[in-house]
C-alpha cells in the first residue's frame, strides 16, 4: 500500500486532492493537514510515499517545511503560485500541479511518481530544488530552524554571524545558535549582500554587527563583534567586506 500525506491550507484543495486518490485503491491517505507544522508531524509519524503539498501556507510555507524534515521525501507539489521557480520543480520535483488541475493532470503526475518511485533519484532532488529554488519574500526574511520537536522562527535582522560546521550552518543570535542543514553558499546567494558578507569560507556576517577591523599580522585580519566574538577574514573576505563599508 502506498502511504501519502496532503498538505494544503485550503479545505477545498485537499478535499480534490482526496477525491482524486480515492479512485486509487493502491493509495493510503495517512493524513490531511492544514498548515506546515501538522505536515511535518505527519510526515515523521508515517514516514510516507509521497507527499501532496501547497508552497504558500500561513505561519511556514512548504519550502521551509520541507527544509526541516530530517529525511528526503518524494514531493509532488499543488500550487497557485506559478511564478516561483518553474524550472527547478521541473528539474527537481516529481511533478508540479498548477491551480486548478484537473483529473487527467493529477493521474499524469501519480503516473511520473510511480515510473521514479523505484529509484533514489526522486527522493535526492528534493535537496536540490530546497538549494535551488527561487526564495519566497518571507524566506528571504526569515529562517526556520528545528530544535528538537520545537520550530523556531529567526528574524534575518537578529542573525549575528553565521559559521560552517558540517554538512550544516550554525545560526548566531543574542540567543546563542540553532542549527540548519543548508549550507553557506545558500545563505550567501539568499541573503542581501550588503548586509551580510561571506567574510571567510566558513563565516558570513552581519555588516551592523561588527564593530571594529583588527589587523593580526601581514595580510591577515579579524572582525571584532559587539558581542566580543573575533571573526576571521580571509583575504578575499576582507577585500569584499571593505568594499560593502566602503573603505
């Protein structure tokens, strides 16, 4: 039996959905959710298949959700919103449902699903499309990270410095850091360059953050924090960071 979740935040959305899966006796409906955060419960809970998910919810959106699963996860995703990043669905995801679909849409994608479902391929491109998808507004304010069973939502303007460790990022706050599975090229491509800088192959920062430039010796300098937190620049970092403080 194939075990699927649906994720919409919309009542009529899911109910389609659900229509169209139950002229498939193959198919488990394990549960239907309204918002990200009774997604990724779901999804832990039943570990499924295949997913059904809409891209713009309230409180999280389906990108952010999925980056918070600790397991790739076959994603076909039903949305309104066509304007974000056609092209790495196309690559990436299993199939792409545009608001409203019809039945004949929904069973072409079902069948692409079955044709992949055999491989790892499906399953690995959903890392993929996370890194390459175009990030919504509100993505681009914000980071969803994961601690434990608890979801906590960074404001991007209280993030002091970020450091590789990993395959994952650690995110510096007044709080201390949480941990995300991204990796730091994401972050240097979605966040705005002027304020935060790639300072080091391991480092980003926060321009508004530092405090003072300190040289070390010859050609080798640091950052100095208002925390009191000494960051290294590397050549290149520095070079670019006196570029954004127009030095």
């Amino acid at each position: 039996m194939v075990k699927c979740v649906i994720i919409d935040d919309e009542p009529l959305a899911r109910s389609i959905v659900k229509e169209y899966l139950q002229e498939d006796s193959e198919i488990e409906i394990m549960q239907e959710c309204g918002d990200g955060f009774e997604g990724i419960k779901a999804i832990m809970q039943y570990k499924p298949d295949v997913i059904f998910l809409d891209i713009q919810m309230p409180k999280i959106t389906g990108f952010e959700m999925l980056e918070l699963i600790d397991f790739p996860v076959s994603v076909i995703f039903t949305t309104a919103y066509d304007e974000y990043a056609i092209k790495a669905f196309e690559a990436h995801a299993v199939d792409y449902l545009l608001k409203p679909f019809s039945k004949e849409r929904f069973n072409k994608a079902l069948k692409k699903w079955r044709e992949q479902h055999s491989t790892t391929e499906t399953k690995s491109n959903t890392t993929t499309l996370l890194e390459d998808s175009q990030k919504q507004p509100e993505e681009q304010s914000r980071v969803v990270v994961k601690n434990g069973n608890n979801i906590k939502i960074i404001p991007v303007s209280e993030i002091h410095y970020l450091e590789a460790y990993d395959d994952y990022v650690k995110i510096y706050t007044k709080d201390g850091y949480s941990l995300k599975k991204k990796t730091m090229n994401y972050f240097e491509q979605a966040f705005n360059a002027q304020q935060f800088v790639r300072v080091h192959r391991s480092y980003i920062v926060q321009v508004q953050q530092i405090t003072k430039i300190e040289m070390l010796e010859k050609d080798s300098h640091i950052a100095l924090l208002k925390t009191g937190v000494k960051v290294p620049l590397s050549k290149t970092g520095y070079t670019k960071l006196k570029v954004v403080l127009g030095l």
